[in-house]
C-alpha cells in the first residue's frame, strides 16, 4: 500500500528554532487522519512542510512516494484563516471556480464546464445559496463552506483541513461530518487539524501528535488511552466508551 505520508527522521525549525524534531512515521494512502497537540505545537508547521511552503532541516518528507514539491497539484487544502484575497465583490461561485482553474494552469475548461462543475458541487453540498453571495457578507460557518468546496472541487487526492470545526455552530458541525463521511467514500486521505477530537473520533483511522518536540502516529484504537491524552493535552481526561461512541472529557 503506497504512503500518504511519510516522515524519515523529520525536524523542522521556524526562525532557527526547532519546532519538532527525530519524527518518523508513515500513514496510509485513502485514509483519515487528526493532527493533534497543543497550541505552538507545530501542526500547522507540518501542513506548511505538506505542502512545500516549509522545507525540512534534517531528514525526508514525501507524500504519496514524492517530494512535496511534486504535489502541489494533488492537494486540496482549507488553512486555519481562510482569507480569499476578498476584494468585495468575490461571490461563492468565484471562489469555487478559483477552486476549479486555479491549480490547473495549461488545462483550459470551458464556462460551460466550470459552471456545471460549481453548481453540481454547490448541490451536493448544500451551499447553492450561497453562489451569489459575497464573501465579506458571509458568516465564518458559511466561509468555512465555500473554502472546504473550494478545496474538494477539483478532486484532489489529498485533502488538508486546518481546524475546520472552529467557530462552526451545531447544524454545521453536523453537515460537516455528512461531508466528511461522503469523501471517505472516495479514494481521498484527508488529514484534519483539531483541538477537538470528539466529533470525528469515530471517523478517523489515527491520528498525528505532537508531543514533547517529535510527531507521532497511533492508529484510533491505541489513541483512546487517557493517560496519553490527558498528557498531549496537560490536562486529566477520561474516555468514555458508549454505544455511540467513545468521548473524551476533562476530568480537572
Ligand atoms: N510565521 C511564523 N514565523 C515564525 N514562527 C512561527 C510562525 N508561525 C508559527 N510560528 C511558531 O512556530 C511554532 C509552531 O506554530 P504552529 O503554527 O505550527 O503551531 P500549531 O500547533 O498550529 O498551533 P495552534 O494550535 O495555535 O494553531 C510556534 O511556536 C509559533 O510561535
Ligand atoms: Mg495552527
């Protein structure tokens, strides 16, 4: 089975300070995965490196068996602060078609074959409303809509949300999680930043952690252990087991 993503030895640093270093781990093609620990802990370093904004000091990166920066083109990914370069008048259907041509330089589609892509989209994900709407009108739950679509349109093969659940209220938290199990249903390996693992516990094959200066992976079943996560978190928690699922709750 080919690796989404693998680490050899990884260290990375940010103004020559040493984010997280000694990281090994390999991870799945065509699976979920959480990216958790506290806030500074690098996860949003490790999606720069991803994504070939960050370069490693020591050590490889490869995703899908490649450089990152030979895919570029295979990734869809909404950052932490999603800011479209929001002159006003950008609509939700000129973010998607952004979504759509943007990373597709030399591949000409037509009007006719971007807008039946958008609406088709739009549809599917319940955002139709949203096409004629300006960014700087909408709310951050709808935002957070139009860049996740902008994301999934073209199909990419990697999907990397950063934090996509904050500030989300209930209904939407909801209609995410339907999204996310739609796209698991496809061959995509989607990784998601979070500081709340509860919603997606269920639907995650693993998760990365970064503790104490190195990344790591544990598969779901090993990652519900309280101890290890009142430790990622340096606070006490408990899990808890129930026919719905398992949750994790503070216990201090
Ligand atoms: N642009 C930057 N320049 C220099 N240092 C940075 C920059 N962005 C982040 N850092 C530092 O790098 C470290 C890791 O930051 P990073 O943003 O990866 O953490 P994070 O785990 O995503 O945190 P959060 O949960 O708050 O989003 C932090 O100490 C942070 O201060
Ligand atoms: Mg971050």
């Amino acid at each position: 089975m080919t690796s989404v993503l693998e680490l050899k030895d990884a260290c990375i640093s940010r103004n020559k300070k040493i984010i997280w270093s000694n990281s090994s781990l390999s991870i799945d093609e065509n699976t979920t995965t959480a990216i958790i620990g506290m806030n500074g802990s690098g996860k949003t370093t490790l999606l720069e490196a991803m994504l070939n904004i960050l370069h490693l000091d020591k050590g490889n990166i490869e995703l899908l068996g490649k450089h990152p920066k030979y895919t570029k083109h295979l990734i869809g990914y909404v950052p932490q602060k999603y800011q479209l370069a929001a002159t006003n008048t950008i609509r939700g259907y000129d973010a998607l078609a952004l979504g759509l041509v943007g990373t597709k330089l030399g591949i000409r589609l037509s009007n006719k074959k971007i807008k039946k892509n958008i609406i088709s989209l739009a549809n599917n994900l319940q955002i139709s409303d949203l096409l004629d709407k300006r960014l700087t009108n909408m709310s951050g739950g709808q935002l957070q809509k139009i860049a996740v679509a902008q994301a999934i349109i073209n199909q990419p093969k990697i999907l990397i949300l950063d934090e996509p659940l904050a500030n989300l209220d209930m209904q939407a938290i909801v209609d995410f999680l339907n999204l996310l199990k739609q796209l698991q249903k496809k061959s995509i390996s989607i990784f998601i930043v979070t500081h709340d693992l509860n919603p997606i516990i269920d639907l995650i094959d693993g998760a990365i952690y970064l503790l104490d200066g190195h990344a790591h992976y544990l598969p779901v079943a090993k990652l519900k252990d309280a101890k290890l996560l009142s430790n990622l978190y340096s606070t006490k928690v408990e899990v808890i087991h129930s026919k719905t699922g398992a949750f994790i709750r503070s216990v201090e």
